[in-house]
C-alpha cells in the first residue's frame, strides 16, 4: 500500500504537515471571522482538492484550538467526498461562554486527513450474526476502572 497518494489542489494555501509523521495537515482561513462565545461560523479555507477514486477526506479539529480557545467543528468530521470540487469550508464552533474568538486569513483553523476509503455493499439479511458485544450500545463498557476480560467487562 503506497504511503501517500496525489491529491490534485487549488487555491491560495496548501495544507502543511507540521512535523514528519503527522495524520492531519492543517487547513487555513482565507477570511476575517470573528465567532462569538456559543456561536458558530462557516470559513472558507479558499482551497479546492481532487481526491483520487478509493480516498475521502476528513476536516478535523486541531487540539490546540479546542483547548485553548473552546473551538471545535460542529460536524466533526467532516467528509469530503472523491467527487467534490468546491471549495473547503470549515463550520467552526466557539464554546467559550465569555470570549469572542477572532480568526485572520491565514490562521490554522483545521485539520485535513487524507485517506483509504472502501465502497461497502449492502446486504439485506433476514438478522445479524451474534457477536461478544450484542447489541449493548454507548456506555456499556463503562467509563472508571473497568477492564476487558474474555468473559466480558468487570468493574
């Protein structure tokens, strides 16, 4: 499996990986925004991408901003899909219940991760194979103290 894959771009900036072996290479704004506290905002980054077919994107949050500033992505994250041309836009969201957050063009506002992707197909079954898990759903692992056995999760 090759280790990067051309991704055709357009546009003003390129996203950068900051340090060798990053996942994400940041995305920047191409516009002045200011996002007041508990509100949200769609940035344009002013850069377009072609994916090759078997790749899809995702726009994620930089850490930096989410815990220095409350920001985060409202669809996180966000898809893009092979086929799109349009311009990447970022819905940023301000949780900071006092301060305003002010972007420039230029400053890092996300997160773009480039990767493998495969077409699955659908197949109608009358029901599901069992599994360890079953059908316990969010929680069911816990969140203190607990650990995997073979026989299931103890506290």
């Amino acid at each position: 499996m090759p280790d990067s894959a051309d991704v055709l771009i357009t546009g003003g900036h390129l996203p950068v990986y900051a340090h060798p072996g990053d996942a994400g290479a940041d995305l920047v704004s191409a516009e002045r925004v200011v996002i007041a506290p508990g509100e949200r905002a769609t940035v344009g980054t002013g850069t377009a991408i072609a994916l090759p077919d078997g790749y899809a994107a995702f726009v994620m949050p930089r850490s930096g901003l989410a815990a220095r500033h409350g920001i985060t992505i409202v669809n996180a994250p966000g898809t893009v899909d092979a086929g799109y041309r349009g311009e990447i836009r970022v819905t940023l969201l301000n949780t900071d219940r006092a301060e305003a957050f002010e972007i420039e063009p230029g400053d890092r506002i996300a997160q773009l991760v480039v990767q493998r992707v495969v077409r699955a197909r659908f197949v109608p079954v009358e029901a599901l194979p069992g599994s360890h898990r079953g059908e316990q759903g969010f929680g069911s692992t816990g969140y203190r103290g607990a650990t995997a056995t073979s026989e299931g999760v103890t506290a």
